[in-house]
C-alpha cells in the first residue's frame, strides 16, 4: 500500500475513537477525503474486510471524483487522528505537489489491481 507522508506533521486533525465509524458505505460522498496521521482504520465493503489502513494510509478519495454514494464503510480500529482532505485543498495538492498527485494515482491503482485479483 503506498502511502503519504505530507501529512505526518499536520497540526489540523480530526480524534476519532476506536470503533467509530468515519463514513457507512452508501453515504454521500461528501466531497471528502481522508489521511491516517495516527492510529488504523478499517475499510469494509458489503461487510467484508478489504484493506487495513495505518499512517499514511489515505481513504475516500473516490469522493473527489464523482458524486456517487461511499462504495466502502471505514471504521476506526484504534483510536485515531485523520486529516480531511476537501475538493479545494485536493485541487491544491495536486496543483503545487506533483508527488501527491503520483502517489493518489498509485493507490487508486492498487486498489484497483486488488480488485480484480479478487474477482
């Protein structure tokens, strides 16, 4: 799983405690994105693990994308800081670091390949 690290020293977070549910799949996207800073998060799609997420780990990206509900349930395994990442700071991201935008591709990719070996 690649990972990002600009975030690490981010002082604008959000505590989630363990067991709590950052977003349900079939949620509205809400133009929202997230970065592990701290902590592990799980990502569930019909109820079934599909990826374990620590620092770095980034998830909901596809709610940048389009406007479709949440395709996956993440849930907080541990106790955790994330940073939210919205449309505008995503556009500037992309803009004014050419490696974020390299490394989100990368995990759309990965993610993408884990799919179809699943299928």
């Amino acid at each position: 799983m690649v990972t990002i690290d600009i975030f690490r020293n981010e002082e604008d977070t959000t505590a989630i405690a363990a067991g709590q549910t950052v977003f349900k799949e079939g949620d509205a996207g809400s133009h929202t994105m997230f970065v592990v800073v701290e902590g592990e998060v799980d990502l569930l799609v019909k109820g079934r693990l599909v990826e374990h997420l620590g620092p770095g780990g980034v998830f909901g990206e596809m709610a940048l994308l389009d406007t479709v509900p949440r395709s996956a349930t993440a849930i907080a395994k541990t106790a955790c800081r994330l940073v939210e990442i919205n449309e505008r700071r995503f556009r500037f991201l992309v803009q004014q670091t050419p490696h974020f935008a390299l490394q989100m591709m990368r995990v759309i990719a990965d993610r993408l390949r884990r799919m179809d070996d699943r299928l």
